[in-house]
C-alpha cells in the first residue's frame, strides 16, 4: 500500500489505534513465529540437539536475521508522534490544494 492510499484510506485515529495493537500483538514478527512453530514440532517428535538439549526457535532463524525493533514509547509520546505526523501530512494535503 502506498503512503497515499493509506492516507486516503485511514485517519490518525484508527492508525494510532492499529498500531497500538501490532504493539500488542502476542506473536511477534514473522520469521519469529515460523520460529516456534518449528521448535514445537521439533519437541513435539523429540527432536534434540547433539548434545541432548532442546532446540530453540533461534536454531531456525535465518542466517543474518535481526529481531524485528520494538516501541517502548510511551502513549503520551506515541500521541506527540502521531500528532506531528498528521500535522505535517495536513499542512501538506492544503499546500497541494493552492
């Protein structure tokens, strides 16, 4: 989607809302799901290391792969955020419409 369509598509208010709950969200980012899904049927079939311990969900990560950054902002501060960003995104809808 692009930034326009999500503009056209959204307000602030259900953008605040939808990101508070990707904040939320219990699974994490993608390749960190596939992750335990692959550590649970591993353990699931009594699968183990060479040296009898138990697989982790990082064994199935890809090489180079980073966890996903994470928010830590406050609601306050993710408002102050979301403000400014509408703010600029107004001033610049009514700059184009002169």
């Amino acid at each position: 989607m692009t930034h326009r369509a999500l503009l056209a598509s959204i307000d602030a208010e259900e953008l605040a809302h939808w990101e508070e709950f990707w904040r939320l969200e219990p699974f994490g980012d993608e390749w960190r799901a596939r992750g335990r899904i692959c550590e649970t049927v591993a353990m699931s079939g009594g699968v183990k290391k060479k040296d009898g311990g138990r697989l982790t969900e990082e064994e199935f990560m890809p090489d180079g792969y980073r966890r996903a950054k994470s928010r830590t902002d406050s609601a306050d501060a993710m408002e102050v955020n979301l403000m400014g960003w509408a703010k600029a995104t107004n001033a610049a809808k009514k700059a184009k419409k002169k």
